[in-house]
C-alpha cells in the first residue's frame, strides 16, 4: 500500500508536557483522510510538524516516501496548506497576496490566481485590500492561497471556520473535485463532523495527544449498529416494561425521555404495542443507525469516566 504521509512515532513535547505522544499516522495517497479530535486533542500541533513549522521531538515524518528534514524544500513546495488561521500582508490585495505567494513558490502558470479567485468566489474582490475582508472572505482567499500552485497534497485545518452554509457547501464541493479530477490527496481537520461523514474516505480520531483509531468510513458503516431510538415521557417506567414484558436486557437510556434499544429484530409495532397497552406514553420512536459522530464520542470517550 501507498502512503503518501507516515508518521512513526511522533511526539512533540514542551516545557515536560506531551501534546501529542507516539503518533503512527498513514494517509494513503489520492485518498481524503478526516483528521477528527476534541479541541486541544494535538491536531494542530501535528498538522504544523508536517509542514516543519515545529520540530519533532521525537519520531519523524515520512512524505512523499521521504524522511522529512528541516532542508526538505521541494517535497513541501509540493504541499498545500491551511493551519489555524490564514495570515496576509493586509494592506495589499487579494490578488497581490496571491502574486507573492506565486513568488515564493516559484511558480508561474498563466491565469492561475484568477481560476483560484473564482474558484472561491473571489474574483468581485480580488482587488480589495485584505484588511477590508470579511473572516469568511480571509478563509476562502486562504483556501485559494492553499490550492494555488496546484499542490499533491492539501493540509486543511479547519477551513470551515468563518464561513457561512453556502461557503462550507462550495469549499466541500472543490475539495471533492480536487480529489477526484486532480487526485489530490487531502488530509482534512474539521469540528463539524457531517462535514467529514460526507468528504473523507478515512479518518483518524485523537484524543488527549493520543491516536485512538484510524479506520475507513466504509469500516464504520460495516460496522455501524443499528439502533431503535425511543422518546417517551418516564424513561424508568418505560425501561421497567421493556426489560419485563419484552424481555429486552440489550438496551439504554440516553437522557430524561430516550432511550436506545438495540434489539432491533423486535417489530416496532410489537414494541409501541407492548408500551400502550401498559399505560407508556412515548412521543416518538424510530429506526436509526450509528452515525460517524456517534463512532467518534464513542472512540474518544473510551477508557474515561
């Protein structure tokens, strides 16, 4: 199996602390990898060591089946990225920002920056100054910064934030193309976890600098448990006929009014039958199955109390 990006063994550590620990990382080239995690879990972090903007303490970073190396100047020049957020000079233009990324990236193809400008929507403002930009509008000139010089590799830490439903939906629209068209190989942070359930062909799932579980999506769906989702008005009641009239043991409450069954062989009807005829009010009860969200609270919540 190709990989494009291994990480063996990776652990940054400050002032004593480890921000993330012993991180074997493997995205597979042409593929999208979501990079899912809690919020201080190490992503960042990680996603900075691969673009050498921090230095490893320990372990290295394999790209593009190099070992990377402070002087490892052509393989990054064939990576785009977007980490945290997106800095410019904001008294020139977006477009000039552009041209001085061109610049130092030594690359010049002809119409590049305006495909990239309308690519996100940015032509109408291409010739404002930066400091004039909207959060959203930074993000989407970051992203058109990223994609620019036409990258094998994309790096997005969060390029949703700022924007708004439209923006998300066009910005998850030219990272399929990207990937598609192109085969560009994308490694993917993002807090909104549908966002990723739609994009990403495997994800990685961090926690506490720790790298709880790498697995594809097609895994998680094969795997997924089927569940029957039931809102009622007392749970206890409620779960008291379940376990002595349906005989169910394999079932749990969620919250104040629902409850997760996971016998599902069980007919509905059999079920909302049994609960009407011993006084239960239920509002609502459904078939469902577990999403990536619940895959991820899941994988994160492993091992804590």
């Amino acid at each position: 199996m190709t990989y494009l990006l291994q990480t063996n063994h990776l652990t940054k550590t400050i002032k004593d602390k480890d921000l993330v620990s012993n991180i074997n990382l493997h995205v597979k080239r042409g593929e999208i990898y979501g990079f899912l995690g809690p919020n201080g879990a190490g992503k960042t972090t990680i996603m900075k060591m691969i673009m050498n903007f921090w230095k490893p303490t320990s372990g290295d970073i394999e790209l593009f089946g190099e070992i990377l190396t402070p002087s490892s100047y052509k393989v990054l020049k064939r990576i785009g990225s977007i980490i945290e957020f997106p800095t410019f000079f904001d008294h020139l233009s977006g477009k000039e920002n552009l041209k001085l990324h061109c610049e130092y990236m030594g690359y010049y193809q002809p119409g590049s920056i305006d495909e990239a400008l309308d690519m996100l929507s940015l032509t109408s403002a291409a010739d404002k100054t930066v400091k004039n930009y909207s959060l959203g509008m930074k993000q989407r000139l970051g992203i058109a910064r990223a994609i620019l010089c036409k990258p094998e590799f994309l790096i997005l830490d969060e390029p949703a934030n700022g924007l708004d439903p439209s923006g998300i939906k066009q910005t998850r629209d030219l990272f399929h193309m990207l990937n598609s068209k192109y085969h560009t190989t994308i490694l993917i942070s993002s807090h909104i976890l549908s966002e990723i359930e739609s994009i990403a062909d495997t994800v990685g799932i961090i926690s506490h600098g720790q790298l709880k579980k790498e697995i594809s999506m097609k895994e998680i769906s094969d795997i997924n448990t089927e569940y029957i989702e039931l809102s009622v008005e007392n749970t206890k009641k409620a779960a008291y006929i379940l376990s002595d009239r349906l005989a169910f043991t394999n079932f749990k409450i969620i919250d104040e009014h629902n409850i997760r069954i996971y016998e599902t062989k069980v007919p509905i009807q059999e079920i909302t039958k049994t609960l009407a005829t011993n006084d239960i009010t239920f509002y609502s009860i459904n078939k469902k199955s577990e999403s990536l969200e619940d895959f991820f609270l899941k994988t994160t919540m492993e091992g804590e109390k």
